[in-house]
C-alpha cells in the first residue's frame, strides 16, 4: 500500500482528546542559536496545547550546545530545556539534529513524539494537532510527516524561491532509485513530524541531518510503506540556509541511505570529509568540512533506558 495522505483540517480538539485517551504526547523542539523564534514556537504550542487544550503531557526543548541565549528564551516560553551534552554525556559527545532527537528519547515519556524545528517563522500551532491525528486516530500509522508550502525568505524577509533544495536533489532521487514505496512522500525531509515511541526507540539513529529519511526507511521496512502517512498543514517559512551549509547536510542524508542499504563499513561509516572551494586572488581554494556519519543505537539498547532519563 502506499504513503498515506490526510487532506482538510485536523480533527476538532474534542476529538483528538477523545482519541487520545492515556495516551501521553510529548513535544520535542531541537534548537541550537535560535533565540529569535524559538520562543515563539514554546509559546505558541504551550498556549495552545496544554493550556488552552490539554493535548500536550511534555513541551521540551533540547539545546544543542547554543552559544546564544535560546535555552533562557526557551525556558521563560514555558519549556522543559536539556542541554543534549549533559544527556547521557558517558557516552561521548556528537553534534547535529538527529543526537538532539535521539538524546530527546531519554529524557521524555510521551508515547507519541511530536518534533518542531525552532527556526521556524510563519507557521501555526494547528501543526500539532495536524501530525498527532493520524497517529491517535488510526492504530496502523506509526510515523506521520508535513507537507506545506514552504517559500524561502531573503535577508530582508522577501520569497526568494521555493525551499527543499536537498530534497529536490538528493532525498527524491534516493527514494525513487531504492525506496520507491516512499516516492508517494511530497517532503521527506520536513523538520515536522510525528512517530511513536515504541518505533522510534528502536531505529539507529543518525546523529546528523540523516536522522529523517532513516526514521521514514526504517518505518518502512519495519511495518511496511502504509504505516507512513503524511498531512497537508499549509505554509511554512524558516531561516535561510547559505547553500553552501546544504553540502554536508546532502552528505549525511546520502549516507543514511547507503547505511540501510548495508554499505559503508568501517571508518568510512562514521566519517566523510567534504571538499568546497572559495574564490581567492591565488585562485580557487579547498575549504573541506569533516562530516559525521555515526550513528546512536536504539534507544532499548542502552542500559538503563527508559529510566536513563534526567530532570533539570
């Protein structure tokens, strides 16, 4: 069968709390140097969705090394904040959005996980109850993602052309060459999305930019292409990436893929360098990135989980 995709509005609030029953929903925003909209973000979902609408057990924000003030932002918007170094830190420390979601499992109770970018601008908080009705409703989905419009904005705030640069270039045509059962899926790298908890501990989990097209493969290959669904949620807009930075995002997406494919081994699994060049008066000039490809375990595998979890 294949991807699922839900159309029209999300269901009414006393509907999805009727659904919900005990189950219990965690809110799971990764930031790092974001102190201009994440507290917008923590705000807005709390407003919503745990005062106004109960639907919201758990609204985390893991800060992933900020050098900002995005944890004290945060914090003051009514968020629980971590900081993922201090989360299990004898297990060595990694960089990137997929150790923010992994590090998110341990300190977290939620059945449901529900994750939101912090950069995010023009957005609503209607993307919650948006990703959680699939999963609450119908016991067959286990991972659901967004779809929206998403224009990118200039420095100035203008459109500046449609965003999904990597996806266009490299998570679509990984998808059509070797899982053709996702091709269904309009953005397979959207920053919002929903899965369960009894799945999500389970996958290995890249600690980069990999971490959302190998959540959609091991999906997947776990309980089959229908157990994915996506949700039409409208527009979106976020910060702008130079397009420069989306070299070692395209890297780590690309190796995701190649990792469930069962190839690479070794060290070249765990890290890839990346060449650029910058224009100087001698010529071009090799800028290279070392990328991280290594991947956390399931989250059942550590000992002790889920009672490794801390409190701040």
């Amino acid at each position: 069968m294949p991807v699922r995709t839900v159309a029209g509005p999300a269901p009414a609030p006393e509907e999805l709390l009727a659904a919900k029953g005990s189950t219990t929903v965690t809110v799971v925003v990764p930031a790092r140097d974001e102190e201009a909209t994440v507290g917008d973000v923590v705000a807005g979902v709390r407003r919503a969705w745990v005062d106004e609408v109960p639907l919201v057990d758990e609204l985390v924000v893991i800060d992933s090394d900020s050098t900002d003030r995005t944890a004290e932002v945060a914090r003051a918007a009514g968020a629980t904040v971590f900081a993922a170094a201090e989360v299990l830190p004898e297990l060595g420390a990694a960089r990137g959005k997929g150790e923010a979601l992994w590090k998110s499992l341990h300190v977290t109770t939620g059945d449901v996980l529900v994750f939101l970018d912090a950069d995010l601008i023009e957005w609503g908080t209607h993307f919650v109850s948006g990703l959680l009705g699939p999963l609450l409703t119908d016991p067959g989905v286990a991972l659901v993602k967004a779809v929206y419009d998403r224009p990118l904005l200039d420095a100035d705030g203008r459109e500046a052309e449609t965003g999904g640069r990597v996806t266009e270039l490299v998570a679509r045509p990984l998808l059509a060459l070797h899982h053709p059962d996702l091709a269904g899926l309009v953005q397979p790298l959207a920053g919002e999305w929903a899965v369960r908890r009894s799945a999500f501990e389970r996958f290995s989990l890249p600690v980069g930019y990999g971490v959302e097209i190998a959540a959609l493969v091991d999906t997947a290959a776990a309980f089959g292409a229908e157990a994915v669904a996506q949700v039409d949620l409208g527009r979106r807009t976020h910060r702008h990436h130079r397009h420069d930075t989306l070299g070692p995002m395209a890297v780590q997406v690309l190796a995701a893929v190649e990792a469930r494919l069962g190839r690479p081994t070794g060290e070249q699994a765990r890290r890839a360098t990346l060449t650029q060049y910058d224009r100087a008066p001698e010529g071009f000039v090799p800028r290279p990135t070392d990328v991280d490809l290594s991947e956390r375990p399931p989250a059942v595998s550590v000992q002790g989980y889920p009672a490794t979890a801390v409190r701040p």
